[in-house]
C-alpha cells in the first residue's frame, strides 16, 4: 500500500484512508486527517442531525483556499454498504429527474465523506419520503449589521414564534450569520411551511424597518438582516448542525443557548461568534446536543400557512 494511505476498521467497515498530512485549511494548518478526525469525535451528536435525511455535500478536494463542488449524486466509487435513494431532483442544475443521494446514517459513511474532503454537509428540512419535520429561517447581516445584530433578530422571531406555540433553536452558520430551526409536526407541504416563514418574516419586517429585511434584493440588505424564508423551500438545503465550513479557519456551524443570543443582543458577554472544531467539541462536552429537541418533532403551524 502507498506510504500515504491507511487502511483502518470503522465499526465493522475497511475503509482505506488517504493523504491524512494534506493541508485542507492553510490558515489554519489544519489537516484532512484533522478533519475526519473532527467528524469522528462529533458523529454521537451530529448523525441524528443527518439521519434519513438526503446528503447534499461541498467538497475541496485542494483544500478551502482551492477549487470547490457541489455533489449530490453518490459517486462513482461509493462502497455497497453505503446507504443511497433514489429521490426526485427538484431544481437540479443538471435537469435530472432523480438523483441517488447518499444518506449518512453511521460512523463509517461520516468518515468515508470526510476522507473525500467533503467538508461541508447540508441537508433538506424533510425525512426521506415524509414532508417537512423542520421550519428553518436564515438570518443574514448585511454590513455593517453583523452577529449582534442577528441575535436581536433571533430574540424577535424566538418571540413571535412562541405566540404560535412554535419552539425554535439557534446555531450559528459557521460564515457570518445565524440560522434559527424550528420542530414541526411534519404534515404540511414544503408550500405551506415556507408562506408560514415568508409571512411572519414579513411581519417582523414590517414591525422593525430599520432592522429587517424580509425581500431578496440585495441592494436592499445593508445595515439590516435579511430573514431568508426561502430555506424551506423543496429544493433547498441548509448546513447541517456541526458541519464544518470553507473559511480560513475550521469553523463550525453551532448550536447556541438563548443566554448567549440574548447576550450576544446586547453586545455583551460571552459574545456570540463563529466557533472552531476545537470549541465545538468542548462545548458538546459542556453541554451536550443543545438542538436534541429538533429530533422529537413539533406542532403543526397555523392554519393560516396555507
């Protein structure tokens, strides 16, 4: 076997491992075999994350600073013991009527992912063959709005959203923004999740001017955050809870407390950031899975969704 690859057992799987020394986030010194490493440690809290759940995952086979692509589709080389399904491909830039999605249901898929240099993993707000189980909204600073600015935003939706009898759980992106999800009951159309989140968005907006933007136009972002509502839409996808993402540093996308929103609003301490592998993994010590409750389901939203 080449010097630069491993063969190792991953709960009953072979899977041969290479290149572990590259320089995947140059800034960082941070390694692929880092990397899998990260994925490794993280599997416990991020796999129920990705669980039946179609795959969709960026990879920088060069490292963050090199060339980067989307993958849908299950490659060519992927093991038999991997899981994929065959799903409609609704948006596809390729004009696909289906799509065989690789499904990372276990450790040994999570690794073999990592070792693709698939860095990024993101995931649509449905199960495989059910409708939505999960409301997500985007909150996105445009300069010079940055991450206090979101945590207010967070607190405002958090708020209007509990008059719903909707619970919902912060991360951060990893980038530069916030992502607020929410359990749902899991029977309602994609349709009718995103005119529910477009609607109240649109009421926040409407309510706090100067702070809330809830259109896509761009040139009507900066200084405000744009509540991005179109995340439930079919043929979109969010990052995933733990995911790593393509910065100069191995930042994550984290689950936060409302006590570090509600401080991070306040521009005070401890103050909401993007937070490394290292810190993530410390905090899951701390304090466990803080978006477990995304995993056991909600309420239907209000009829007036449809």
């Amino acid at each position: 076997m080449p010097a630069d690859r491993l063969r190792v057992d991953v709960e009953g799987r072979a899977l041969e491992l290479s290149n572990l020394d590259k320089v995947l986030y140059p800034k960082a010194g941070f390694t692929k075999g880092e990397v899998i490493d990260y994925y490794t440690r993280i599997a416990p809290v991020l796999l129920p994350h990705l669980r039946d759940r179609a795959l969709t995952r960026i990879r920088y086979p060069n490292g963050v600073d090199g060339g980067s692509f989307f993958e849908k589709n299950a490659p060519a080389a992927t093991p038999d013991w991997v899981r994929t399904e065959n799903l409609p491909a609704p948006g596809s830039s390729k004009g696909r009527e289906t799509i065989d999605y690789v499904v990372a249901d276990d450790l040994p898929t999570l690794v073999w992912l990592a070792n693709l240099a698939a860095l990024e993993l993101h995931t649509p707000q449905w199960r495989i063959g059910e409708q939505p189980d999960l409301m997500v909204v985007d909150l996105d600073p445009g300069a010079p709005a940055a991450l206090q600015q979101c945590c207010q935003v967070a607190l405002l939706m958090r708020d209007r959203l509990a008059d719903d009898g909707i619970d919902a759980y912060p991360k951060t992106s990893g980038k530069k923004g916030m992502q607020l999800s929410c359990p749902i009951a899991g029977t309602q159309s994609a349709d009718e999740v995103s005119g529910y989140a477009r609607r109240i968005a649109q009421e926040l907006e409407r309510a706090h001017p100067k702070l809330i933007v809830s259109k896509m136009a761009k040139n009507l972002r900066p200084g405000k955050v744009f509540i991005d509502w179109s995340q439930n839409n079919a043929a979109k996808t969010t990052v995933a809870p733990y995911s790593l993402r393509a910065q100069a540093a191995p930042s994550v996308s984290t689950p936060l407390t409302w006590d570090e929103v509600e401080a991070g609003g306040r521009g005070g301490r401890p103050a909401v950031r993007q937070f490394s592998s290292a810190e993530v993994l410390d905090r899951v010590e701390e304090y466990g899975d803080l978006l477990a409750p995304l995993l056991d389901g909600g309420p239907e939203l209000p009829a007036a969704a449809a």
